[in-house]
C-alpha cells in the first residue's frame, strides 16, 4: 500500500458517502444501508484509503446478507479516537474461521480474490489504528474499525 496522505476527514460525512455509494451496487439495490452514531466527525486520515475501507468492509456486509437485509455503520467518539462498526444481519461468522478471515486470499466466497479485510486491516493499521472482529452488545458478528486521533498518536506511552 501507499504510505497514507494525512489530511483533515469528516468520518461521518465519508462514512455517509460509502453508504450511498454501497446502495448504488447490484447487491446493494434491496439493502438497507444506515449510518448511526455522532455527526461530524474529524480525524487525520488518507481519505481515498479510509474510503476503501470502509467500502470493503460495507461490500463484504452486503454479500453476507446476500442482497436482501441490513447494513450498518455506527460511528462513535471514543477518548483517543474514532470507532466505526459495520453491522450486518446476516448469519454472522462461523467459529472455525474467525481467525482466518483477514489472512491474504481466504475466502469463501466463489468469487472474489479474499483480499478485501486484508487490505483494509493494513490500511488501518498503516493509519496507528486496529481493525478486528467483534460481536456487539445484541451478539451479532461485526467488524470494529478504530483510528487513533492524531493527538492521541503523539502522547508518550
């Protein structure tokens, strides 16, 4: 990957463009694709990288509700950073793969190259961030993004 072109970015605003652009898609046309959380939000970011992140993650959402349920990013403000969720209502992920879904080419999907969460964990972590897999409070499989401010990355350890 490039090195990150840091700039000012508006997660939310992007956040809100991916979700739109995720609508646009075949699969997308009978998805419910939202946005939750804070409203503007700022971070020091590679926009056009955050931008495959997030639509990454938002095509491998849809494709796991198989064209048909919900998707959702939910943004919060965290003490050192932001945190998008991505939120699907598909079937979730199976244990025995947990640990190999960001691994270069894993996949199982019959089409695909399995590089989508590869990509995006590196993006992120090239960004002093972390990307994981998660279940939230309700036990549904998610995919938890967190960005450092850039406050927060030039604080002592």
């Amino acid at each position: 990957m490039p090195k990150p072109q840091i700039a000012p970015l508006d997660l939310r605003r992007l956040t809100d463009e991916v979700a739109a652009q995720l609508g646009a898609f075949p699969q997308g046309r009978n998805t419910s694709v939202a946005v939750a959380g804070v409203g503007e939000l700022w971070i020091e970011a590679d926009v056009e990288q955050m931008r495959q992140v997030l639509l990454n993650l938002g095509l491998n959402a849809l494709d796991a509700v198989d064209g048909a349920g919900r998707v959702r990013f939910e943004i919060e403000r965290r003490e050192e950073g932001a945190e998008v969720r991505t939120i699907d209502s598909g079937r979730g992920v199976e244990a025995s793969i947990r640990e190999q879904i960001f691994e270069p080419f894993f996949t199982t999907k019959t089409t695909g190259t399995g590089l989508g969460l590869a990509i995006a964990r590196r993006i992120v972590e090239d960004h002093d961030g972390s990307l994981v897999l998660c279940d939230d409070e309700k036990g549904r499989t998610c995919i938890k993004v967190f960005i450092p401010f850039a406050e927060a990355k030039a604080r002592p350890e």
